[in-house]
C-alpha cells in the first residue's frame, strides 16, 4: 500500500549537484516546478568537463541556482545554510568509488565521514523539513543471503567506503532521535545510464571496446550486480523527497530493525530488483556497439563482492517505486548518449 506524506515541497538542496545521479535528478525537479540548489565542489576525480556540462543542462532552467562549495568546508557550508533555507535536502555529495577507497582512505573520511557532519548541521540548524542521504548497496559487505534486505543488520563492511556509508546511517539515526530530523537513506545500488561516471565499468567497458583495447573483467566475470537505470533511481529519489519518514510505533527495541526507528528515520533499498550476470552485461554492451570485446580476466579486486541483489519491496510499498528499464534498453541509451556526447564512432 502506497502511503502520501503530507510533506510540503518548496526549495530543494542537492548536494553533488554536478554528478550523474546529482544532475539527472535537479532536471526531474525542475521540469516539475521545483526550485533547486545545487552545490559540488567540482573536483577532478574525473572529467570537470563533464560536470560542467551537466550543469549547463541544469541552468537552463530559471529555477535552478548554483553555488561552488566543498562540503568539507565546515566555514563554508555553515555560512551557506545561514544565507539559505530549504524544505529538504537530497544529500549525494560524497567520494565515490569502493576501490578507490583502498588506495586513497583520507579522502573518504574527509568527504564522507567529516562532510557530513556539516550536512546534518547545516539541516539542524536550518530546520530542513527532510534530509535524504545516499548510502550504498556496499553497506553489505561480507553478507551472502540475497535478495539484500533493509532488515537484516549490516555489521562487516569489506571497504573503507562501504564502513563509511553504513556510518553516515547511523550519524543521521542520531540526529533523527536527538533533533527530530527526519532522515531517510538510500541504499543505491548499481546505477547506469547516460551521463554516467567515467570510473563505473560500463563507460571503462564502451571505451576500451570503442578503442579496441581489451577490458579489465574482475572476479574471472563470475560477478552478479543489480544494474539500476538512472531514471529509474531518479523516479525512486523524488519519490523519497516528498515521503517523509515517522517515527514507527511499532519498533521494538527488544528486536531492533535496523530499517526502522522510534524516531523519524528510515533506510531503504534502492535498486532495479533485477540482478544481471557481468557477462551478460558485457554481452548486452556487445551487441550494442556492434563490436566484439577483448576480455581481461582478472581475480576479484580487495574491497569487491561477488553478488548484489536489492530487495526493494519496502520502498514499492512505501512510495510505490516500480523499476521498468531492462538492462538491453538502458544499455541501448548508454551507447547512443556516449556516442553522440564523445563523437565516438558507430
């Protein structure tokens, strides 16, 4: 059953403007009337330019506003939520990249740990009416009973950015219980799709294909990933902004749910429900490109898992998300986006 929120929309801050969820996201928004902010501090963990070009896409639109800050900035964003005020906030300004993050820990702490921090004091201060914070399917870790469920505990990370995540969850459950901030979180899993991250396998895998060059296939590509659409998760986002959580009076803290609070806090799944096989993924980007790839069979990366799989019922339940985007349409757009963004030949 599809429960409404009485949560009043207005003005809308999203963090990690510039990224691929980011963007996708603010022009959803905006092509419904909502006024949005954006910030991100456009780093160079890939292409600036790519960021940018989102962005212009964004302020295209009179109802979108811009600012350039680091969310590290603790100076910085406590003068930003001082000059402005939001009606809820969709927090996915973060380092990204659960590999990434065996090689380079203290920009994740930074980021991800220390920003924040001043995210969940920018929202108290500010009196946001409802903060949404991406977590991750990483949160995991060394769990095996699939399909993930919100409600089982989540208590071994494999990564510094998976540990993270799981921290971030439990930093917004304090100030749901401490200030009333209704928090929800978003574990993303897998997400694909037109203006994508450079670092994600499928635009490594449409690159190294386009240039004949052979792809980099972990775990010798035994590897199950439930690939998520970007509209699809977009759908599911907005769907979160306007369904503000209550506390659950039917929580138990003689057999906590870690999905669920006294407070008014939730965590659910955010995925397409539908794992895919890597070899088929790269089968499907095959025939997509009319090109046959040149495999790299690789052992598993320190940090990776095998499988994921999001149950994704308690959101469908909640808000009514219903994923539709197969993998072969969703790849389909990919390769024509790519194409006609990189000039890349067909």
């Amino acid at each position: 059953m599809v429960t409404h929120s009485d949560f009043n929309r207005g003005k809308i801050l999203i963090t990690g403007a510039a990224g691929f969820i980011g963007a996708a996201l603010a022009l959803k928004l905006l092509e419904r009337g909502d006024t949005v902010h954006g910030i991100d501090n456009l780093n160079d963990y890939y292409d600036v330019a790519l960021k940018e070009a989102r962005l212009r896409r964004c302020q295209a639109y009179p109802n979108f506003s811009f600012t350039k800050l680091d969310i590290v900035d603790r100076a910085g964003m406590a003068g930003f939520f001082h000059e402005h005020r939001f009606d809820a906030v969709m927090h996915l300004a973060a380092q990204a990249g659960v590999r990434h993050s065996v090689e380079n820990p203290y920009a994740y702490i930074d980021a991800n740990l220390v920003g924040f921090a001043h995210v969940l004091e920018g929202c108290r201060q500010g009196k946001v009416g409802h903060l949404v914070f991406a977590s991750s399917s990483s949160v995991y870790g060394a769990n095996t009973r699939l399909p993930f469920s919100e409600h089982d505990n989540v208590d071994h990370p494999v990564s510094l950015y998976a540990a993270t995540k799981k921290a971030n969850e439990l930093m917004a459950h304090s100030y749901a219980h401490l200030y009333g901030l209704p928090c929800t979180g978003l574990r993303f899993f897998t997400v694909y799709g037109p203006w994508g991250r450079p670092d994600m396998a499928l635009f490594k895998f449409t690159r190294g294909i386009l240039e004949g060059r052979p792809i980099p296939v972990f775990n010798n590509g035994k590897m199950i990933r439930d690939f998520t659409y970007i509209d699809d998760i977009v759908d599911g986002v907005v769907r979160a902004i306007d369904h503000r959580p209550a506390p659950d009076p039917a929580w138990n803290a003689n057999a906590p749910d870690p999905a669920t609070s006294y407070a008014p806090y939730r965590i659910y799944n955010i995925g397409n429900h539908q794992p895919v096989e890597l070899m088929r993924y790269i089968r499907v980007l095959e025939e997509s490109l009319k090109r046959k790839a040149v495999l790299e069979m690789l052992p598993m990366q320190e940090g990776d898992v095998p499988a994921t799989h999001a149950d994704v019922n308690d959101l469908s339940r909640a808000t009514g998300f219903n994923p539709t985007t197969s993998v072969e349409a969703g790849v389909a757009r990919f390769v024509e986006w790519y194409r006609e963004y990189y000039s890349a030949p067909r």
